[in-house]
C-alpha cells in the first residue's frame, strides 16, 4: 500500500472505541467504503453537461451551488457493466486532496449508498494482488461485515492517480 | 491621551511610494529640458516625504529627504542648473529612499551604508555650491546643507540673529517640538541657546504635555531672517517670537572656536533637563544627523536584508467610481420596495399590476447590469500603473549599454481589471528588455544602415473590443529569418524541409528554450523570456503574436480581455447541449448558401464569404458530440477570428447573447482542450464555453492526424 498513513490517521474520524467510519456503497453487489470525513454531500442523479474528448468514466460537470464539479461513473472506470441510471441512482460528492492541485471536489455515481460502518484499523486485510482497473494501490484494504467483504478505496489515491491520471497518460482521440 | 499613530502608517507608505513615483517621473522629464513646474512637483513630493517621515519617526528618511529637498529647492529657485550627472544623482536618491521606506514598512533593518553613500554624494555636490557662495566657510559645523542659504542678502558677511522664543503651554499637544526647530537653526548657523525655566511649576504640578520653557537663542553665521521664521512657521501663531538682528561684527570671533562646542551643548541641556523632570519633550536625540547616521551604519552592516514581500491587496479607487457605486445601489434600493409594493398589490388580488411588475423586473435586471458595471470599474486601473517603470527602465538600460532610446508611450489611461494589470507588468517588462537588448542596434550600427542614431521604442496600449491590446514595438534590427530557422531547425522544433511561412517563424521565438542572442548578456538571452511571456499571457486568457521586418524592426502585439471574470457570450446549440462562444471573438453569424461551400480533397470544407475562403469547423465533430444537423445548409456558421485567422464554427443553432460568469474547469478537474471555462445558465445547467484558438488548433491537429493516418494506411 503506497498510501500515506499519517494522512488518513489525520482526517479519519475516530469512534470512541478507536474505529473510523466509512460509508459504503453498492457498484455491481460489491460493497465499496469511503471515509465518510470526505465525503461532502450525497444527492440524487439530475444529469451533466457533458465535456468533450473525455474517457467514458468522466460523465460530465455539474453546477453544485455554484462550482461546476465533474462526475465520474465508477462503474464505467472498475470495467464492471454498465448500467441505466435509475432513481436510486445517486452521486457521492468527495473531497480529495493532493500537493499539485490542493483540495478538490467531485463527484462519483454509483448504484446505491449503503451505510455507514465503524471498522477498526486491525480488522482491516490488506487487499491481495488481482490486476484491473482497481488496482490495489487504490485499495486501502478489506474489511468483513457480517458475510459480506467491504472494499475500503483509498479516493485520494484513486482520483488523482487512477481516474485523472488516466487522462494524463492518453490524450482522447477523436 | 496617546494617539496610536502606527495604523497611519499604512497610509503613510503608500504616501511615501506615490511621491517617489513622482518624484522618479518628474526626474525622467526634467531629463529632456528644465521646467519650473516639475521640479516643483518634485519638491513638493520631497517635501511632504520628509515631513511625513519626521511626524511618525521614520528619521532617516527624514533626514536624507532633507538633504535631497536643499538641493531640489536651489534647483528650483534657479540657484543651481539642472546637469544630467545632478538628475541621475536624485534618481538614484529616490532608488535608496524607496527601499528606505520599503525596509521601514516591513519593519525591517534599514541597511544606511548605501544612504550614507549617496547622501554623501548628495552633500559633497552641494558643496560644490550652484553659486560661488563664500559663506560656506563660516559654518564649520554643519557646512553642507548651510552652505547655501541666504546667498540673496548679507553675502559674505557674518550675522548675529536673537530669537527670542516663548511657547504657548499647548504647543507640545499640537505635535510641535522645539527641539526638532532648534535642531534645523543650528543646521542653518552655530547657536547658542538660553533656557529659562523660570515658569517651571513645581514637579507635583507640573504637566507633562505642557510647555513652561522659554529659550533664548543666538544665531551667528549668514542667515536670511526668511529661512528662520520659515522654521518657525508652524509655531509662530501659538507663541511668542522675537527675532532681533543684532549687529554682524559682534559676532565674528564667537564664530570660530568656542560657539560650536557651545552650541552643541547648550542645546543638549536643556533636554537633558527636561528629560529628568518628567519629560516633556519626546525624547528625540540631539545629534548632529551625520553621527547618528553612522552610528546606525555600523549597527545596520552586519544585517543583510531579506526581501520579504508584505503586499497590501489594497487599490485607491477614484472617488467619482464609489459614488457612481453608491447612487446605483440606491437606485436598486427603490427597484427593490417597487417590486415588493407591487406584490403586495398582486397578492391582494389587484390584477392590473402585473404590467408594472414586468417593468419593475425589467429595472431591476437595468439596476444589476449597471452595478456590475459598476463594480467590475473599481478593478479597473490605468494601465499607466504598469507603463510608468519604464522610463526609468529604458532609461537605465539604454545608458548602460551605450544605445540611444526615445520611448514613445500612448494609451496609458486605457483602463484594465486590475488582475490583468499586476500580471501583465513581467510579461512586458520582458518584451521591453527583449527589445532594447536584441531589436535596437548601437547607434554606429543604425546609422551605417541609414537610420537614426536613436532608436524609438513604443509602448501602445487601447480597446478593441472587448480586449485590450498592448503594443511593444521597435524600430530596430527585427527578427532574422534565416537564424530564426536555423535555430529551430537545429532544436529540432521544425523539420529541415518544412515549407513556413514567416508569421509562423516569427513565432517561433515563444517557444521554450529559444534564444537567438549570440552572447548571453545580463539583459536578457537565456531563452527563458519569450516562453514564459507566452505562457504568463495565455494564463490571462490572452494571446501574444510578433510580426517583424527584418531590418526595420518587430512589434509583439499582446491581447487581454479587460476582466477575468464575467464574458460576453453567445449561446449557441450542439446536439442538446449548449455552448458559449466569446462574443469579442465573433465577426458575424451567418446562414450559409450551399452554392458557396466548397470543398478540397472531399475533406476540408470552405466557404466562401465575399472572396473569401473560409474555413469550416465543425464543433460538434471536434469537441466529439453529437450534433443535431448534419447537412450544412440547415445549420448555422459562427464566422470567428482568432491568431489573425478567421474560421467559420458549424452549429446546430445559436440562442441568444448574454453576460456569463466565467467558472474554472481546473479548480476541481483540469483543463480540457477546446474549452476554456464553464459557466451556471439560468436554469442551473453547466454551459462549456469555447475556447476558439484552442478549438482551431485541435481541429487542425485532427486534420494532420487524419490525413497522417490515411498515408499510413495507403
């Protein structure tokens, strides 16, 4: 894990029992977890204003009070089927930071959101090594609740190293 | 009773930095040709630095200031001839004084040494008195700055002065203090002073910001009776004073030997005195200025100054702007009760207001255009702020490289958001430098090819459209093609072979690393200003472009929108999304003919509008949406003109123009190419605005690519 430690210690919010929160949501029946400290709102899907030239996973923008936020749909970027927006759809706007751009936001489409867990640090595995388009460098590891497996996403890692830097690396052709 | 006067001092520096601006411009005109007026705007400003100084305790600078005014003032009474190496002597004076003030207002160490210097300099040429004034010898003391009053009356002859010197008790609250006047007499002549305590209460009584001293003073040496009251000027209504002019031989002998040690002491002692009954005087030292000043040179040395930037964000707004402000806001105000009043009708059942309530609306939207207007004008700064360095500049820079430079400057009052105006001022002093290093010739080079021996510089800045276009231009060497290709081709930035025209050359020299210069000078040839210049520019969502003749010069021409915030746009309808096209870039809209579309080689498509082929862009294929219309004729053409290229952008359809604020794609995603912002609609939908160059240079690029891809397969 490439992650910085003293980073996620920082923002994670901690239980009293010493366990941080995370919400988690569906994509495909798979469970995935964010720290809920950055996660800044959750609203319904209402459409985007598309951009040109960009990777199937970045939908669009949307006007979120006035800062126009882009929209990324995971589904299309973990390479798992697609499917039609529906009312449960909604969008899970986070915040992610990193040293080039500071703090930003944006926002994720996914099938549901879940609910919010209070896992422990030490009932966190580490992710093993699969391939794909998750790889687990955005992973920041696997936790079990109840029978089902909680994939726990590093964003900031995700964001700005897998959705945005995709951008970086191949200029979309038309 | 203590007034705080540090939250003055802010106003005091921005003072101080207006006055030296002044002064420095002042400077640069007294260059061509003496005029009364300006030296007299440069003495005022002097003036009031110095005064303004002494009043918050900035001595120093009060003191060097004094010693620039005695010397401005000769020139000004005509005493003393306005010679070049006395004009680059005060511009050098104001450099020392800016960083005097600037080191003041960081609270920093003043580093005196280079003060000392140039205020030595400053005395040793009033010594050199503008008359062959022969007092100078009867001040042993203070010689330089006493060497050249009273050379009108009394010439060479020695003087006694009384003054009899009697404060009113609040004169200290006024901010007056005797001993700042008693310190500017000895400067004019050897003193002597009599204190009278005499109406001194006793200490329990006494009141510490009340004067109970009387003085006695005796001046010897040549004084007008004019230069002492001028120093009593400012207390002369709330006091008794008496200047009596005792007769001149008596005190000849006193003035040498004895009267200046006297002198010295007499007026420490009466400080001292007051000192240790309670202090009623601030306690200001009596020095003579020059041992103080490197008393603080010593301590000063050791303390290298650090630079550290404490920019206020403030800007001074003309008065006439804040009342426009103010009356518009009022005129809103009463919009605002309008439309409340007129609810309260309609909510009341009363029908035939809705009529009213449509013009109410229709103010309203009137009120808010004008308050924008309004308040984008307080940002708005002439653009003389960033012309006024180079004077000074090219000034500097010509002498040091032995070239002779006329600067030319129009449009300084041409108005620009004040973002664009503090990034702009790199960019172009790049351009200047740029200019004078490589463009102008030395002045045998430039008269061998026929031309003057001085070569023009010129700074031009107006509107168009809603741009602002600065002009830097020269009539110098230009830019040599050949070099220019060479060099490119040897960077490998252009292939050997390649066909370009020499816009496209010209152009070349923004690319990063690019110098032409055979030898690096300090001025500039690194190869790291054109790039940057560029890049500063298009930041600013402007452009840069060059033109040239080689031969007879170049002109970089830089245009800048007037704000960074809010666009003239034109919505215009792609498949179901809308775009904003800038207006400034539009030159018109246009249905188009099909018998005047043509093509070549089936792929590029042309129209021709009044002989002219035009190029056409389909956006919704460049941007890679989908778009409604296919078949050209049932859309629209957008013709624009952007880089000095006109090209025709293929829309579904346009909607109609409105005012958009400008919103960042990079704040939380990136820049995308072809789009150079976002905006909110009215109906809370994201509107991509279109960034023209960008989306004429993408096309292209397809264009390349497609038909490298058609080769390839071939």
């Amino acid at each position: 894990m490439n992650a910085t430690p003293e980073q996620i210690n920082e923002t994670s919010l901690q239980t009293e029992d010493g366990l941080d929160q995370y919400l988690t949501f569906m994509l495909a029946d798979e469970e995935y977890g964010v720290d809920i400290l950055r996660v800044q709102e959750i609203k319904g899907w209402d459409g985007v204003t598309p951009m040109p030239n960009m990777p199937e996973h970045i939908l669009g923008v949307i006007n979120l009070r006035g800062t126009v936020v882009p929209i990324i749909d995971l589904r299309t970027y973990f390479e798992l089927p697609t499917v039609a927006y529906d009312k449960t759809t909604v969008v899970v706007v986070v915040r992610i930071s990193d040293e080039e751009h500071g703090e930003r936001t944006m926002g994720i489409v996914v099938d549901a959101v879940s609910e919010v867990h209070n896992i422990g640090k030490e009932q966190l595995r580490e992710s093993p090594d699969f391939g794909g388009a998750c790889s687990t460098e955005f992973i920041k590891g696997l936790a079990t609740e109840g029978d089902r497996m909680l994939i726990i996403l590093d964003i900031d890692q995700l964001m700005n190293n897998g959705v945005l830097q995709a951008l970086e690396h191949d200029p979309p052709m038309t | 009773m203590s007034i705080d006067l540090s939250e003055f001092h802010d106003v005091f520096f921005e003072e101080c930095f207006e006055g030296l601006g002044v002064m420095e411009s002042g400077l640069l005109t007294l260059d061509k040709g003496t005029d009364a007026e300006e030296i007299n705007a440069i003495f005022r400003a002097a003036h009031s630095i110095k005064g303004g100084s002494a009043s918050f305790g900035f001595m120093d600078i009060s003191s060097f200031t004094h010693v620039m005014e005695t010397l401005l003032d000769e020139m000004r009474d005509g005493r003393r001839q306005v010679t070049q190496p006395i004009v680059d002597l005060l511009l050098e004076s104001v450099d020392v004084l800016r960083s005097m003030v600037t080191a003041a207002q960081q609270d920093e160490e003043t580093n005196l040494d280079r003060a000392a210097e140039v205020q030595q300099k400053l005395e040793a040429v009033l010594e050199k008195s503008g008359d062959d004034d022969t007092s100078t010898q009867s001040c042993s003391d203070e010689s330089s700055s006493s060497s050249d009053t009273g050379p009108a009356s009394n010439k060479g002859q020695s003087q006694v002065w009384q003054i009899k010197f009697k404060p009113d008790a609040g004169m200290m609250k006024n901010g007056n203090d005797p001993a700042r006047i008693f310190r500017e007499l000895q400067k004019l002549a050897d003193m002597t002073i009599t204190v009278d305590t005499a109406a001194l209460p006793a200490f329990a009584d006494l009141e510490p910001e009340s004067s109970y001293l009387s003085w006695v003073l005796e001046l010897h040496g040549n004084v007008d009776e004019k230069d002492i009251r001028e120093l009593f000027s400012w207390v002369e209504d709330d006091s008794e004073l008496i200047i009596t002019s005792l007769h001149a031989e008596t005190a000849a002998e006193e003035n040498h030997g004895t009267a200046t040690a006297e002198g010295e002491t007499a007026i420490a002692e009466p400080v001292i005195a007051k000192q240790s009954e309670a202090a009623p005087l601030p306690d200001t030292e009596i020095q003579p200025p020059r041992e103080n000043r490197s008393a603080d040179t010593a301590q000063a040395a050791g303390t290298p100054k650090t630079a550290v930037s404490k920019e206020s964000g403030s800007i001074r707004v003309n008065i006439d702007k804040v009342d426009a402000l103010i009356n518009m806001v009022g005129e809103l105000v009463i919009t605002q009760s309008m439309l409340s009043q007129i609810s309260s009708d309609l909510a009341a059942g009363n029908t035939h207001t809705l009529e009213n309530m449509l013009d109410g609306i229709t103010q309203l939207e009137r009120n808010t255009r004008e308050l924008q207007e309004s308040v984008l004008q307080i940002r708005m700064l002439p653009i003389s702020f960033s012309f006024s360095r180079f004077p000074r500049l090219v000034r500097d820079l010509s002498n040091k490289m032995g070239k002779q430079i006329e600067l030319i400057m129009t449009g300084e009052h041409t108005e620009v958001d004040k973002t664009v105006l503090e990034k702009i001022g790199d960019p172009l002093v790049h351009l200047v430098r740029n200019s004078l290093d490589h463009g102008i010739e030395m002045p045998d080079t430039r008269k061998a090819a026929g031309k003057p021996e001085a070569g023009t510089l010129e700074l031009h800045a107006y509107h168009k459209g809603g741009n602002i276009i600065v002009q830097v231009s020269d009539d110098g060497a230009g830019l040599n093609r050949e070099k220019l290709l060479k060099k490119a081709i040897e960077k490998g930035l252009v292939s050997a072979n390649e066909e370009l025209s020499d816009e496209r050359i010209h152009n070349l020299i923004f690319a990063p690393g690019f110098s032409t210069a055979d030898q690096i000078s300090d001025v500039s040839g690194r190869g790291v200003g054109m790039d940057v210049v560029q890049r500063n520019i298009r930041d600013l969502g402007g452009n840069v472009s060059i033109t040239s003749r080689e031969g007879a010069g170049s002109t970089v021409t830089i245009r800048l929108p007037l704000t960074l915030a809010i666009l003239d746009g034109q919505l215009a309808r792609i498949g179901n999304e809308t775009y904003i096209v800038s207006l400034v870039s539009i030159v018109e809209s246009l249905q188009m003919q099909p018998d005047q579309i043509s093509t070549i080689t089936g792929q590029a498509e042309l129209y021709r509008l009044r002989d002219e082929y035009i190029p056409i862009i389909r956006v919704g294929d460049v941007l890679g949406m989908k778009s409604e219309q296919n078949c050209l004729q049932n859309g629209l053409l957008i013709v624009v003109e952007a880089d000095g290229q006109r090209v025709g952008l293929f829309v579904d359809d346009l909607l109609g123009q409105q005012q958009v604020v400008i919103k960042s794609l990079e704040t939380n995603f990136r820049q995308v190419q072809g789009i150079s912002g976002a905006t909110i609609l009215g109906d809370g939908t994201v509107a991509l605005i279109v960034d023209v160059p960008g989306l004429i240079q993408r096309h292209f690029d397809d264009c390349t690519r497609r038909s490298l891809s058609l080769t390839a397969v071939a």
